[in-house]
C-alpha cells in the first residue's frame, strides 16, 4: 500500500468519531488534508480556516500525524462548542495511558486512545464538556446552531429531516420479509396544499419533537426521516424549515403519506 493510501485511511478512521451536528459540520482541520477526505463521508462538513473560526463554534477538530501539544490541545478546546471532538490520527505511536491522561489533564472528557487501523498507529478522541448531563440540554443547545423559520429559498442545507410515523412500529430485526412499510409525516392542514414539518438536522428535529411531545402536539412519531434537498424539491407540499412550537399554536396538524424509499437514511 502506498503512503498516500496509507494516509487517508488513517484520516478516514476520524470519520466515525465526528460528533452529531446541526445542519453543517463545522471543523477545522490542523493539517490541511483531512477536511477533504472527511467530507467523502461526512457531506455536512464545512471545513473552515482558523482565522474564521471563534470561541465555542466548532464541532470538530481534527489532526492527522500533528504534533499533540499543550497549546495545540488548549486552543483546539477554547474553539470546540460543548460536546465537540478533538479527533486526532498519528500513523506512529502506541496506546498508552499517559496520552489519555494528558487530553484529561487539558480540559478533556470521554476520551479514546486505540489503535487507528488493526495494530497501526493512534486514534486518539476527546470531547468538550458539556455544562449539564441531560441529554434534551444537550441536544437543544445543538439544535440552537441552526436558524428557526427557514424557507426553502433561504434555507443552504443539504438534507431535511421530517417527523414520522411508521407503521408497522417495529425494529428491522423483528420485521417479516412480508411487512409492508409506510411512513406518514407531520404537516400544517393548508390549502392547497398541507406544509410539512421540517428540520435542517437531526438534533433540531429531535429537540423541537421532545417539546412537541409533551406540549400534546405531536403523537405517534417513531422515526425521523432524512431527504436530500433535491429530493426536498420535487415534494408536493412545501416544507416549513426549523418552526417553532410557539407558531403552530393556532394550527391544526395531520399526517401525510410520503415514500420512505425516497429517504437518504430510511433506518435513521
């Protein structure tokens, strides 16, 4: 294998430590190559450079083969959002408990040491802490990253996510081959036309429904569905991005069919 090759399934070993985010993934990569490769798997990346980037902004930093200093861990927490990753790769190197303790030792919890590929070099992740344990905190403090009332003519993200109801309600290991799969999702009763419920990331789906839920305004919701924009485009019944609770209290809500084959992430 080449050393080209070798390096960026190195930096590819970061993409499944990439946090949750809202409808982009801020991130600002220390070695100047890694966004580029991340971005294959992660296409809500916004890679950023670090003249842009401020206190408390981003979701990730990331480092491939970059020399693990007190200052370079201590910037990269003071940029990071609660909750953001510090996700590094060194293709030299070998597990040992003094590295984690040194990422506690600058601020970082939930921290991962463990080889990057089979027995070759480091993975190394730590996080930001949060300020409070709960995780409806946690996931509201994310939605908050995306603007509230977007219309589709504002709105520059790549997916929507929209609130379902699945029938039937099960696991996909307990359903039958024979089990035929339906989604219906949350909309506004309008004429012409319903307008659908829909959110710019999965944590400001997730955090407008838990208030939802216990508001008596949504029932029945098992599934948030993801949808590419393009897809987005050819629906029927125009989205309403990011509502709030407080502006649908006046309006009537009903559940419309919608193809879950047409979902980016159908099992999400």
């Amino acid at each position: 294998m080449t050393a080209l090759r070798l390096r960026r399934h190195f930096v590819l070993a970061m993409a499944k430590q990439l946090p949750p985010s809202s409808a982009t993934l801020r991130l600002l990569d220390l070695d100047g190559g890694s966004a580029a490769i991340l971005s294959e798997a992660r296409t809500d990346l916004q890679a950023l450079p670090r003249q842009a980037c401020q206190p408390n902004s981003l979701d990730a930093v990331v480092a491939c083969d970059v020399p693990l200093t007190r200052e370079l861990l201590d910037d990269a927490l003071k940029l990071l959002r609660r909750g953001g990753r510090f996700v590094a790769v060194q293709s030299q190197g070998t597990v040992s408990q003094q590295l984690g303790e040194f990422l506690g030792e600058r601020g970082y919890v939930r921290i991962l040491i463990e080889p990057a590929l089979d027995d070759l070099g480091l993975l190394i992740r730590g996080e930001k802490p949060h300020s409070t344990g709960e995780p409806q905190l946690r996931i509201q403090n994310v939605a908050r990253m995306d603007t509230d009332s977007l219309t589709m003519e504002r709105f520059r993200g790549r997916y929507l996510h929209l609130l379902i109801q699945q029938q039937p309600n099960l696991p996909a290991w307990a359903r039958s081959a024979n089990d035929i799969i339906s989604w219906r999702a949350a909309a506004i009763e309008a004429l012409p036309q319903p307008i659908l419920l829909a959110f710019s990331s999965l944590p400001k789906a997730v955090g407008f429904m838990q208030r939802a839920v216990l508001a008596g305004v949504v029932r029945d919701i098992n599934k948030v569905g993801k949808f590419s924009r393009e897809t987005a485009q050819t629906w029927s019944c125009r989205p309403r991005i990011n509502p709030t609770l407080e502006s649908l209290r006046d309006e009537r809500l009903v559940y419309i069919d919608i193809d879950p084959a047409s979902a980016e992430a159908p099992d999400e």
